[in-house]
C-alpha cells in the first residue's frame, strides 16, 4: 500500500488463550478428544444456569422494550439499581448518570484505553489479563507496562516495584488493579488496596479496578473489599459484568463505574470521552441490562453465588494438596474467580521431547513446537500436555506476559470425577517429564 495501513501498536495485540485454541482443534481432527481448560466460559464447562434465571430472562424479552435501543449510557432501571445497591456497598456514592454500559468488559477496555491521551499509560499487574495489555500496549505503542505479583508472597503486588516504576516514568497516568486476580485468584487485602491508593494520591493517578469477579471470591480468610470502599480521594474507574457472575457470558453485559469524578477536571473530561465514543455505537444490547436488577434482586441469588463458590473453594483446596505434592509444579491457593496459576518449580526440565497421543498429531505437535521460542518453556509445555493428554491450558509467559512461568487451567470442570481425573492426567503427565 502507498501509505502504511497497520496501527503502530498491532503487535501488541495477542490472546494466547483463544489462539491456543486453533491448535486444539486440529488435534481434534486427529481423534483426539480435547478437554478445554483455557477459556473462562462456565457454561460451556457444562455449568448449568438455573431455571429461575432462565424464567426472568424469558419473561424479560417478551416485553417489546427489550428489543429497542437503550440510552448510550444503559437503561435507567439498571443503573438506578446499580447505584443504589454500590453506594451501600462501599460506603462511596455513585451517581446513576456515572454508570456506563458496554457490551461485555472487552468492549469496555477497548474504550478506556483507546480514549486515554496517547502519551500516557498504565501500570497493570504481571502476570496481566491479555485483554488489558494487550490493548493497553497497542494504546502505548509498545510492551505494556508492568508491576510485578510474586508468587513466593501469594501473588500480592511487589508496591516497591510500583512506587519506583511510577516514580522513574512520568508517563503513568494509571494504576490497573484485577481483583479478585485473573489468573492468579489472588483476592487483595484491604491494606493492599490502600497503598495503591496512596501511591496514586501521592503522584496524582487515577485507578482502574476490573472487578468482574468481585462476587465470586470465596476463602474465608480473605474478605473481598472493592476499591471503592477505600478510595474516596482519587479518580476511580471500577469495571464490572454478568459474564461470569450470573453466568452469562454470552449477555456481553458489562458497566464501568466512575467515582470521584470531582476531585480531577481531566479525569471527568476523559470520562466524557468514553461516553461520547460509546454514543457512536448508539448504546449497549438491552436485554441483559433489563434483566440485571431483577436477577441480582431475586432473593434466590445468594444461595446460587454461594453454592457456585463453595464448588470452586473445593477445587481449589483440591488442586493446590496435589500440585504442591510435586517436586515440579507449585500453586498458591486461589481465594476467587475460577482459576488456577500453576507454577514451575526450578530445575523442572521442560525442554524434553514428550510423544504425542498419535502420528498425525506428533505431526502437528512438531509444526507447533518450530514456532515456539527457546526461552518459551511453559508455551512448549502446554502444547506437550495438549498434543499428549489432550487437556487445553495457557501458557503464563505468552499467555499472560508473565515473566513467572507456568501454566493457568480453570476450576469450572462441574463433575468432581472428571475434575479429579484432569488433574491427575496432568501430574501424570509432568512426572514423565
């Protein structure tokens, strides 16, 4: 072309948990039957959504409203709801008309860091969420920018790391917290919210807290506390969903929350921004946001969110007693969301050539391994594990610019057989390594 068509920040743009996908479908050609443990989809893990939702959903689209538009910013009974139920919580108003709807959180981070002033940026947790660095990097035209979560302190965020990288780059406009933690499940104590922020009041940030699992944490002793209950001086975004509440992922109904907007002229014409961007699309899809205060209202809804968590504690507690029984692998305990960031322990010789379950697949298996970097062990591991066992997980390293190595599988499996069965094939599998 006469003049460069690809954005600058196109190679920022990556998802290894789809991508690795592709791979496992032609090894799904070969015969092989595939165990999806990459993608955070409940309902697709076979979780079954109750029929009392089902009820409310069904007798919502029979209201011919539900098929219109919604105002840009998101139907007035949701956000009405939304703010009465979020101030309660936190202890902080917010305002009905700073309620944003978007379609799924995906769409929403897309709109944050897109609308966000080219030169700056913003500090996010490593291992990251690729839908956050990733657009954030293609925002900043480069690798996005990152605090480190250590696994030997239970993945809490090194905030000496953050302090020096905020001090050391002006450019830092923003601190990203996702809390409960995808991938790690880590839930942030309340003392660890209130340094970040008190870092962000102290070199003038604003902070953005994706909180889509906020109601899914589960460890007792660990009590999930939102970000707006403890920050009430900064300019505060808050992101979160139904996709993986309700479940309904397939709602792409997501909202960010804006708190404190009078404390920063700037920050409240940037969040003006958003809106007018969204405004471009008209609005966000209606019917899940009609039926949203009248799900999350039903008197049912505790009992499901609390018999969905208390699955998810069992798995967890499941698969940190056997992974860290291995000499190879470690995981600290998940406290929330649904997710497991299984570790390699130092030593563990990933470089080896592990046989594939068949010929056509051994094929494959050394097609996709070409590709793969020397210093990529946990991406060579997890098309091993696939092309073997035929269990689908993430690589940390590609899969969510971690510069810890590992693996993330989830905790959604619902039949407690088959999830133990999962687990065992992988250490199985790592004790032939």
């Amino acid at each position: 072309m006469r003049v460069d068509i690809v954005h600058p920040g196109a190679g920022e743009l990556k998802y290894e948990i789809r991508g690795i996908v592709e791979f496992a479908n032609k090894l799904q050609s070969t015969g092989m039957h595939i165990t999806m443990e990459n993608i955070g989809d409940p309902v697709a893990k076979g979780e079954q959504v109750p029929q009392w939702i089902r009820d409310i959903v069904t007798e919502t689209v029979q209201q011919n409203s539900s098929f219109g538009y919604s105002p840009t910013k998101g139907l007035n009974v949701a956000r009405d709801y939304l703010s009465r139920t979020r101030s309660i919580e936190s202890g902080n108003e917010l305002k009905p008309e700073n309620i944003l709807f978007f379609n799924g959180l995906g769409d929403a981070i897309s709109k944050v860091y897109t609308w966000l002033n080219p030169a700056a940026r913003v500090l996010g947790p490593n291992p990251a969420y690729p839908t956050h660095s990733s657009i954030e990097g293609a925002h900043g035209r480069s690798e996005h920018l990152t605090y480190e979560l250590d696994h030997n302190n239970g993945w809490l965020p090194n905030m000496d790391d953050i302090r020096n990288k905020v001090a050391k780059n002006s450019n830092i406009a923003a601190l990203l917290i996702i809390n409960p933690d995808n991938p790690t499940g880590v839930v942030y104590p309340k003392e660890v919210l209130e340094q970040f922020v008190s870092i962000a009041e102290e070199f003038n940030l604003f902070l953005i807290a994706d909180e889509i699992y906020a109601n899914l944490s589960y460890d007792q002793d660990v009590q999930f506390v939102s970000l707006a209950s403890v920050a009430h001086r900064v300019p505060l975004m808050i992101m979160r969903g139904l996709s993986k509440e309700v479940p309904w992922p397939g709602s792409r109904c997501g909202w960010v929350e804006f708190y404190n907007m009078h404390v920063d002229k700037s920050f409240e014409s940037y969040a003006k921004s958003i809106e007018e961007a969204k405004m471009t699309e008209v609005c966000s899809t209606t019917l899940p946001q009609a039926a949203l205060p009248l799900i999350l209202s039903d008197e049912r809804y505790q009992a499901h969110l609390d018999a969905r968590k208390k699955q998810y504690h069992r798995r967890a507690v499941e698969l940190a007693s056997k992974f860290n029984a291995s000499s190879q692998l470690s995981l600290v305990e998940p406290k929330g969301a649904f997710y497991a960031a299984v570790t390699f322990n130092p030593g563990f010789a990933t470089d080896q050539n592990i046989k594939a379950a068949n010929h056509e697949a051994q094929k494959l298996l050394d097609e996709a391994l070409a590709t793969v970097q020397s210093h990529e062990h946990d991406k060579r591991f997890c098309y091993q594990l696939l092309a073997s066992t035929g269990i689908c997980t993430v690589p940390l390293s590609t899969g969510f610019n971690s510069t810890t190595q590992g693996f993330r599988m989830t905790l959604l499996e619902p039949d407690d057989k088959t999830f133990t069965e999962i687990t065992d094939k992988i250490l199985k599998f790592v004790d032939s390594i």
